[in-house]
C-alpha cells in the first residue's frame, strides 16, 4: 500500500500506488522536485522513481507537557511531517511539567495539573489544554496527510504534575506537591493498590478511545523508581499476597493491568524500553531509547518476543545540540547530521535477527524549546536523516 511509482516524461508526471498511502508518499516526492526547480530552471529531471519505505513506522515526538505547543503549531510540524513522509506523530500528553488532557470528572487536571508558576526560575506562569475538539482536528488533519496520531499518557511515574492536582492516587500524598518548573524527575509513583488510580485511568483511556482512532496508546513506563512501592504499606501488602518478590514484578503485574484496562476499548500499549524485558509482555512493542543500548536491545527484546522501534537517544533525540559548542545544558552529547545520518536500525544485523523491528522514531524533549521556532530549529534537518533511516 505505501509503494509507488513515479515517471516523469516529457509530456508529464504519472503517478501509480498500491494504496493511499503510496498516492502520499509520491505526491511528497513530486513536491520535493516541484520545489527544486528554482535550481534547476530546466524542470524536473525526466526519469522513473520506483519506491517504498523500509520500516511501516517513522515517527517524530513532541513534547507539549514541558512547553504547550498550540494547535495551529501542531498543524504545521505535521505539514513538515508529511513532506519527508513521516507516518507517526506522538504527542507526550502527560509529564512532571504539565498535562495537557483534559479528561471528564478531574476538572483539577485543567485547573491544577496544566498549569506550573515558572519555568527554569523565569517568573513567568506557563501553561496549556488541548480541548477535546482541537485534538479531533488535529487527528483529522494530520490523517488526510498520512499520518497517525499517537497519545501518550506516562506511567507509573514521570507524574508530578497529576500528584499537584491528586494527591490521593500516589502511595504517599504530599497535599502540598506543585506542578515541577525546572527539568529532572521524581520518585513519585501511582500506587495500583489504591482503587481510585484504575477509576481514573479508565476514564483516561476512555477519553483517548473518543478522540483518537488510533488503538495505540503510548504508555511511557519509563525512569519508574521504585523506592516508594517499596516502602508503601498497600504495595508491600499486595507483593506479599501475591507472592512477588520485588518491585519489579509488581512493575510487570502493574502495566499488565494497564493492559487489561486498554483491552477494554480495543487499545494496545507502547513503552520506552528499560532495558529489562521481563517486565513486558510478549506481542507487545517498545521503544529503544537508553544511550548506546540500542544494539543489545535488538537482541533481547527479540528473545523476549518484542516489537521494537528505535529510538535511540545518540541518534535520534532532537533537543539534543547538533553542532559543536551550541548549548548542551551542561550534559546533553552533541548529535551532528552526520551522526543522524549513520543511523540503521538494524544495526548491520540480518533480517533474521531483525524482524521484529518495526521503525525508527525521532524524539524532541521539550523543557528547553519553548515555542515552534525553538523546536523546528533543533528538529531540522536531523529529522530528514532519521526519516531517511526508516524509508
Ligand atoms: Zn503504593
């Protein structure tokens, strides 16, 4: 369906598909000649493309929980998007710095949770809400161009904003928690012990399934510190009725509830790749993200019956500065276009060993990029590099 076929004579363009898709991508293409011709006045070259991407997922994420992207900025990173035929946009909902969903009965998410007093010490109240109406927009908008719309909603942790707004859903309330204003991270975790976590995240998933089409719900899992289940009496409790033997498996027992949860409504989970595997579920699919694991990740996460996507940071994280001496906030590694450019997926490996990896996708951590021109400035052209590592 995503192949096509381009000839140019001439007496003009022709252009077959196997499906939509394939119609897009050479559309795309013929727009990136069409936009060459004021260096080649002569007009477009006569020739015949035949093509089709590599990977069925080329992603790209952004990261309106650190800065709130507004959907008219959303708009027009999806027009980019389609251009170097990206297929995937993954919107990271949720963080320490903000929540941007807004969902029915937790009005605090929206008066408390979107809302931080400062950024980095700047003085200066930032915050933001899609509405449900503006997210079906987008969805529509970025699907009439190819691409799907995927929502991640971070668990157990990387949740201080949703501790401000309820506290009552961590192991241990802090009543005076503040939505987080610089970077980093914390150790509070929600504790699935406590019914009301799973009522809310019901009403979460449902809110996705009537705004997205998409069945994927991205579901973080990530930089989870477990010192506080560890100490928390209904976790210990609970590891101790089940016969758990540490905090992991109540991990593995954790997303495997979240799972059941999103089974309800037809969706499937994704998660950052910790490098544990044993704590996912074979079938499912996880993103390579960890500095330099990537290689070992392809290996283990085959064994363990896993899709893989890469994601790996030295390659494919945009915030990152992509020339000596620009800013680097003291720890971020210098990721040139050349270095996006050595990217292969499989790692040199065979397409045995290969098969379960499905993509690469492209990451902009967003606590340093505050608006579209930030984020457009470290995004490109090292997205073109990673686009052309999935196609
Ligand atoms: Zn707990």
């Amino acid at each position: 369906k995503d192949a096509y076929r381009l000839s140019v004579t001439p007496q003009g363009a022709h252009l077959t598909s196997g499906g939509r898709e394939g119609r897009l991508y050479g559309q795309a293409t013929l727009r990136q000649l069409q936009d060459q011709l004021a260096a080649q006045p002569e007009g477009i070259p006569c020739g015949v493309i035949k093509d089709k991407p590599r990977y069925p997922w080329r992603g790209l994420m952004v990261d309106p929980a650190r800065h709130f992207i507004p959907l008219a900025d959303l708009k027009k990173f999806a027009d980019l998007m389609a251009y170097y035929k990206f297929n995937k946009l993954h919107l990271h909902l949720t963080d320490n710095q903000g929540w941007r969903l807004p969902v029915p009965g937790y009005p605090r998410l929206e008066s408390v949770a979107s809302k931080r007093a400062e950024t980095f010490g700047d003085g200066i109240p930032h915050g933001g809400m899609y509405t449900r109406e503006e997210l079906k927009e987008l969805v529509a908008y970025c699907a009439d161009r190819g691409i799907e719309v995927i929502p991640e909603i971070d668990v157990p942790g990387h949740n201080e904003a949703l501790a401000a707004a309820y506290p009552e859903f961590f192991c241990f309330p802090k009543p005076d928690m503040k939505v987080r204003t610089v970077a980093g991270n914390s150790k509070e975790l929600v504790c699935p012990q406590k019914p009301e976590v799973w009522k809310f995240y019901a009403a979460v998933f449902k809110e996705l399934k009537d705004i997205f089409p998409s069945k994927i719900v991205h579901l973080g899992g990530d930089e989870a510190p477990t010192e506080l289940w560890e100490k928390c009496p209904l976790c210990r409790q609970a590891r101790a009725g089940a016969g758990m033997k540490d905090e992991q498996e109540q991990m593995r027992d954790f997303f495997a509830r979240m799972t059941s949860l999103l089974a309800k409504n037809g969706q499937t989970p994704q998660f950052w790749y910790e490098g544990n595997a044993g704590i996912y579920h074979p079938g499912e699919t996880v993103y390579a993200w960890r500095q330099d694991q990537a290689r070992q990740s392809i290996d283990k996460t085959k064994k363990a019956g896993l899709n893989l996507i890469m994601a790996s940071n030295e390659y494919c994280y945009l915030d990152f500065p992509q020339i000596q001496g620009q800013y680097n906030w003291g720890w971020m590694r210098t990721t040139t276009l050349r270095k996006c450019y050595e990217l292969d997926p499989a790692f040199g490996k065979s397409p045995q060993e290969t098969g379960h990896v499905r993509g690469v996708h492209a990451a902009a951590w967003a606590e340093h990029l505050p608006d579209l021109n930030h984020l457009l400035y470290r995004v490109y052209p090292r997205a073109m590099a990673i686009a052309e590592a999935g196609w």
